[in-house]
C-alpha cells in the first residue's frame, strides 16, 4: 500500500512537471528522445529491483523501532505533531549530507555520477540512478529511522516530498526571477539545482539539498548563481563518450576504472 501511494503521487508530480517543461522550458532539448527511454528504462528498472529487495525497508524500519521502543523519541514521551515535524527535518538533513558523501567519497562518488553523466537537465534526470546508490541510500536511511525512532506516517510523508521535489527542482522549467528568488529561501528550484550539474567543479560541488535550500545555506554549500548564465551552461560529465547515454553503460560505469 505505502509504495502504490508513494507510485502515484510521483506520477501525478512527473505529469505535471512534463507539462510544465512543454508550456515553460528554461531551454530546449535535442536530445530528449535518446535521453528518456534510457532514463525512464533505468528507473523503472529501480523500481524492480528495489520492490523484489528492499523497497519498504524505510518503513519496515520506522514500525520495528515503534514497536520494539528503539531509538531516541521512543525513550521520553513528546507529542505526535513534534515528532512529525522532526522525523522531516532529521530525514532531509540526513539525504543533504548523504549527498555530500557521495560527491566526497570516492567509492560513493562512482555510483552517484550516473546521475551527473546526464547531459541535460529535466524531470527523468530526477529517477536517474545506479540501483547499488539507491539500496545504499534505503540502508542508510532506514539506520537513521531506527537510531532516531523517527514516525511510520512521517517517514511515509517524507518519501512523497523527497521524490516530489527531486522531480520539481531537476524539470526543466522557467521560473520568473522574482518568485525563483523568493522561492530559493524555503525551496530548492529549478534553477538552483541547475548549478549542482555544471561541469565545473566547484558549482557541481555545491546545492546539495534535494528539497529546502536551508542545509546549503547553513553549512556553506550554497551557490546563488553559475559562472556561465542557465540556459547556456555546459551540464553532465563524460559528453562525448555515448557508453553513458546507453542502460548497459550507465550500469557498468560505477565499475570502470576510468
């Protein structure tokens, strides 16, 4: 039940950012009909794989500590709604810094770059990943849920969110520069995370959030804007090599020596 709800809100949230891109887009993109079927193929491949091993791992993890009266909020008494909101707070701070590893740790960083070898940005780049980086990442957090005793509902909730915005701010949409502006002091936009796909390093190491700018501006990872202006900036690694535009390369890329 938990996955066919978190299954629809993240179709519903793809729809409309699909619609979005054809009414708004920030720029064109020549490539689309190479790019998604290997994009929407790995990620339904994910999907798979993660539904036959641990895809309800998270939740699994949040009912056992309940239960079982593991982790820190099951040790004192405190109102529902406060670990609610905690459980959110403490999950997306976890993915920040679990993103920050996974750019500064190497062996990390050769399952994450599927994900940057896209060389455009819009709502597939968002399900673009190594399944090895989602199981870690499920692990992870599922250790996290039972450290904290963090809530079923909440974490159930933070899911949704996590994958909605992962499909809003990776879109290739046109946001008016005043509300992008405004909206960057809650939210991590379109254009904010652009700048986490540059080419360039130093902009590729920076706005790690997934969903609220906070973590970036709290701990000096954020970037306001990129060297080169949005639309013509260069994005993705390897843009020459069509081994990682294609299912089988982007699986073997983690373990290439290159």
């Amino acid at each position: 039940m938990e996955m066919m709800v978190r299954l629809g809100f993240a179709l519903g949230i793809f729809a409309l950012m699909c619609l979005l891109e054809f009414l708004i887009p920030r720029h064109q993109h020549p490539q689309r009909k190479h790019r998604w079927p290997v994009n929407i193929g790995l990620a339904a491949f994910n999907m798979l794989v993660m539904k036959l091993s641990i895809g309800a791992l998270a939740l699994i993890s949040a009912v056992t500590a309940q239960q079982m009266q593991w982790g820190l909020f099951n040790q004192f008494e405190a109102p529902d709604w406060v670990v609610f909101i905690a459980t959110l707070l403490i999950m997306d701070l976890a993915i920040y810094w679990q993103h920050v590893a996974s750019h500064l740790w190497p062996w990390l960083w050769r399952l994450h770059r599927v994900h940057h070898c896209d060389n455009e940005v819009d709502v597939t780049t968002a399900v673009r990943f190594h399944p090895f980086e989602l199981i870690l990442s499920m692990l992870y957090k599922s250790l996290c849920i039972i450290a904290f005793g963090l809530s079923p509902i909440a974490v159930i909730v933070f899911e949704v969110i996590l994958n909605a915005a992962a499909t809003f701010n990776h879109s290739n949409i046109s946001l008016p520069a005043r509300l992008d502006n405004w909206l960057r002091w809650m939210l991590v936009t379109p254009d904010m995370h652009r700048i986490h796909h540059s080419v360039i390093r130093e902009e590729m190491d920076s706005n790690y959030g997934f969903s609220v700018s906070w973590w970036d501006r709290l701990f000096g990872s954020y970037t306001a804007h990129p060297s080169q202006n949005y639309v013509d900036m260069a994005i993705g690694l390897h843009p020459d090599n069509p081994l990682y535009a294609r299912f089988l390369g982007l699986l073997r890329l983690p373990f290439r020596r290159n």
